[in-house]
C-alpha cells in the first residue's frame, strides 16, 4: 500500500501538528477550472480503488460544472457498489449526558448557557433506556457524553460495561461506540479496556483561525489537544477511531482536504485509516453565535460526500438524522455506508418515561428525519439495499491494521454480506412488522442468490438456525 506524503516517519510525528492552512489551500487554488479529461482521469484512479491524493481531491472540489458533479456522483456510487455492495449499517445514538466545560459558539451544551438544563443518566435510567432500544432491535451504539470532568474515563467505561450488560429477550447492545472528550493515553486505555468499538473525536473545524474563533474557552479551545487526541488513542490502543468536521463553520473544501490529510496522517503513522469519517452540518441551536457565511446547500453537501467517497474508498462514511429524509436517500446511493435511525436526542427519551423532559436535549441540535427504526429499514428494503447490525469483524479481531488487510483487497464483501443477511434475518423474526418481514425476506434471497457458492450452504443453514431460535451467528 503507498501513503501520502511519504515524509512522515514514526515516532517523530504521531503527536505532531500535521494541517497547514497555506499548503491546503495551495493544492485548491493550484487545480483551479480543471478539464473534464483531468476528471475524469481522477475518477478512474479513485474506481481501481486507490486513496486519492491531496492534489487529485482538489481537482474534483474544483469540478463545479453540472456535467462535472454528475460524472463525480456516478463515480461515487459505482465505486460504493464495488466495496460495500447493497449494505447499509444501521445504529443508534444515546446521549448520556450533557453537562460541558467549555463553550464552543455553535453549541447549546456550552457552558455559559444558563438556560439548558443539565442532565446525566441514572445508572438505572441507562438500563431503562437500553432496554427500550433492545426492544426495537437495535445491536450497535454510540454513547455521546458532554465534554466534563464527571465524564471521566473511568464512568465511561463503567457505561460502557453497563451498556453491554444489559439483555432483553433476543436484544443485546454488540457494540458500543463513543463520542466524548479527548483524554490522555491513559485515559484512553481505561476506556478501551472496557471492549469500546470506536472512538469518535471531531475536529468540527481543521482552520485554525476559525478554530480559536469557534471556541472561547475549556480545554476544546486548545486546537493542537484536539487535532491529536486519536494519536493518543491509537497509542493507547483503540485501533478503531473516526474523525469528522462539522460543515458550515469554515470553507467546505478546505475542511475535504484536510479530513484527507488527516487520513494521511494516521496511515503514515499508524498503517491504518480512519475507520470512519463523519460530516455533521451545522444546526441552528441555543445561543448559536455565528454568521451563516459558510452554511452549506443541499447541494453543496450532496457534492462533498460524493467527493469523499471517491477519495477515501476504505473508509465507512456516516450521515446522522440531522439531515433531512431527502438528502439521505440521495446520498445513501453515492456515498454513506452508515445511518442512524429511530433517532431519539432527549436524554432519557427512549424509554418513553413520561416523566423525561422533552426540552432536555433539543438546545444542541435538532433532528430532520425523525423516522422509527421499522420505518427506516422498511424503506431500505424498498430501495433494495441490505441493512445490517453487523459487528462480527469487532469481534473476530478485524479491526485497524487487520481490517485494513481484509477490506483493502476487496476480501471484506466475503464477510460483511454473509453477516448483514443474517442480522436482519434476526431483525426480522424478533422485531419486524409483518409486511417489513415479507420485503426483508425477499431482499435477502436476491442477495442469496447473487453469493459466491462456496458460503452459500452455509448461510442458509445459519438462517434456518436463526429460524430455531438460535442467535448470533457470525463470520
């Protein structure tokens, strides 16, 4: 496999800054009006499945004719068929709490904002809650927490192991992710210890003017702390990390380019990639103090998915219920591998305690597509996509550098398609309506139909089996 650049030399830079502005914004400004043969020719370097270089993503952030984001957008979805076929993964997120140290201009968890109303889980409520979410069929988390000291890494973890715990009927949480502070390595290995999958840290803006702007005060003021956080994790040991920007704070194709070079980053350092990147766009809430000049069009946001999927073919793409049902069919064709769905922000709200008050959590955010998780699968199947609760590599052990050595190749469809079909044949004998159960048993025989002979005894044997009561089975 080739990086790029290939100056970076380990251990020397894995803590080190690694963006600068001048150089991004040099590879836009140098790749300005590009041909369609220059298109072209990127397209087709990203299709034999090869991770673009700074230089050719600048090319196509620049391709802004029609004819030129369209030929991008078909490049995107024929390469999303080639590595990740018809599955889409589904999970849920479940807000822990939301006190928080610092004040960024954009968020109403900020600490000056008297107004919100401040709230963390019970360990009982946590129970309550993750049962609710077992009750619908869900199998994979990710714990969001405010960034405060009472969110240290030893509650995270004690969170964690709760989550895990917890089994209602068929239902059980297989894989919990996290979205919450940076800590140090220590940190960090605390709260991998306890069997995390991955663990999320935002840059929300890579501009560093912007940056100090965004954020007034608390330890996310300093930039560089949060640029290597998942430095520190990976020297910890959580192989599994996922990186993002929240679109609309600064110019949209600078933050493209540098997520890239924040790829580059961790595959020169550490030989392996984000396992995700996630692309959140600004929302109005509570107290929210900036201008709308970088606020992004449905276009333009449909455009930089494209372009990402394209430029990092490895690596799962999430979109989250912020956007609305439109976008997300749209893009769900060209570009992400990942959705949430049956969406609830209220802390405590899944367990449709009526006591839960519904103002808890609507100050940071709020959510465009409020569709159950039945409703959104069903919907999938319609599409004749393949949803999946799969979280078998996480614990077969193929995860960071060994998932990379398995889905690079092209190895990974051998082992995901096998496994989605069986997590929805668990979905749809535990928890799908009868009419989502007719389509989702039709999606899986075309998909049956189109495997490789070898694992196809096997599959059905397996799905008769799930048929018996049995649960769990995984390649």
């Amino acid at each position: 496999m080739k990086f790029y650049p290939e100056t970076y030399k380990l251990p020397d830079v894995s803590m080190q800054p690694f963006i600068d502005a001048d150089e991004l914004w040099g590879y836009i400004q140098s790749t300005a009006k590009p041909t369609m043969e220059q298109v072209e020719k990127v397209i087709q370097h990203a299709l034999s499945k090869n991770r673009l270089t700074l230089e050719e993503t600048a090319v196509l952030i620049n391709a802004d004719t029609p004819e030129m984001i369209e030929m991008i957008k078909q490049g995107a979805r024929t390469l999303k068929e080639q590595v990740y076929g018809k599955r889409i993964v589904l999970f849920a997120p479940l807000y822990v709490g939301n006190y928080c140290s610092n004040n960024c201009r954009y968020c109403g968890f900020k600490a000056s904002n008297k107004s919100a109303v401040r709230k963390t889980l019970t360990k009982d409520e946590l129970i309550e809650n993750v049962k609710a979410l077992e009750e619908h069929g869900q199998k994979r988390l990710i714990l969001v927490f405010g960034e405060h000291r009472i969110y240290s890494a030893d509650f995270i973890a004690d969170t964690v192991k709760t989550v895990y715990s917890v089994k209602k009927d068929h239902g059980e949480i297989r894989r919990v992710n996290i979205n919450a502070a940076p800590f140090d390595i220590e940190g960090f290995k605390i709260i991998g210890e306890s069997g995390i999958g991955t663990y999320q840290v935002f840059q929300e803006t890579y501009h560093p003017e912007t940056y100090a702007k965004c954020h007034e005060s608390g330890k996310k003021a300093d930039y560089n702390w949060r640029l290597n956080a998942l430095d520190r994790a990976m020297e910890a040991g959580i192989d599994d990390v996922g990186i993002g920007a929240l679109f609309g704070l600064y110019d949209w194709r600078f933050e493209v380019m540098a997520l890239l070079r924040h790829v580059n980053h961790f595959e020169a350092c550490y030989n392996v990639g984000p396992h995700t990147i996630s692309f959140p766009r600004i929302q109005d809430a509570s107290e929210y103090d900036l201008d709308d000049k970088y606020k992004l069009t449905d276009q333009e946001f449909t455009r930089l998915i494209a372009i990402l999927r394209l430029a990092v073919p490895y690596t799962g793409l999430i979109l989250t219920a912020r956007e609305s049902r439109k976008v997300r069919d749209e893009v769900l064709s060209f570009g992400c591998s990942q959705i949430d769905a049956g969406t609830k922000l209220e802390i405590g709200a899944y367990s449709e305690n009526p006591h839960v008050d519904q103002n808890l959590h609507k100050e940071q955010f709020k959510i465009n597509d409020d569709r159950t998780l039945n409703e959104v699968i069903d919907e999938l199947l319609d599409g004749d996509y393949l949803p999946s609760f799969c979280t078998a590599c996480y614990r077969k052990g193929r995860t960071g550098q060994h998932f990379m050595e398995f889905s690079v190749p092209g190895f990974i469809k051998k082992f995901c398609t096998p496994n989605a079909i069986l997590t929805l044949a668990e979905y749809i004998v535990d928890y799908a309506t009868e009419s989502t159960a007719k389509k989702g048993w039709q999606v899986i025989e075309r998909n049956l139909n189109e495997m490789d002979d070898n694992y196809l005894p096997e599959v059905r044997n397996r799905i008769e089996r799930i048929k018996q009561g049995e649960r769990d089975l995984y390649f």
